[in-house]
C-alpha cells in the first residue's frame, strides 16, 4: 500500500542530543503528528530517531539513526 505525501506531516522541532559515549548532537526531528518532542521517546516503539541537519564536530546537514538505548537526555530548543 502506497502512502499518500498528503498523509504524512512534517513538523521539525531542533533538539539537542547527549549520548552515552559523551557526544553532543544538536539537529532536527519530525514530531509529525505529535505534540510534544518526548513523544518520540514514550509513545512509539520504534528503538531509532531520525534526526536531520545534525551538526557534531566536524559532521553538518548529515542525516543520523539514533539509538534510544544509547541517548543520555535530550533538550528542545524550541
């Protein structure tokens, strides 16, 4: 089954990640039809985020998959 473009809502939020290897992450993720950023953490399955434009040391506009196990605490920017 094809999804419609129509169905599927972007709404970007910028966050900041901190890892459990030390990293700082700072990019965006598509809240979608969620209303909150914590959304992503609590009331989805999926054990990855999506995060785009991620800036980290010498890496910009890179397109990353995170792992929640591995995420120490996240911060919105907005």
């Amino acid at each position: 089954m094809e999804e419609s473009k129509d169905s599927y809502k972007r709404e970007y939020r910028r966050i900041s990640i901190k890892t459990s290897d030390g990293s700082t992450l700072v990019g965006k993720v598509n809240i979608g039809i969620k209303e909150r950023v914590s959304e992503l953490f609590t009331k989805t399955e999926n054990p990855f985020i999506v995060i785009i434009d991620v800036e980290h040391q010498d890496i910009q506009g890179r397109v990353l998959f995170v792992n929640k196990n591995n995420i120490v605490w996240v911060e919105p920017e907005d």
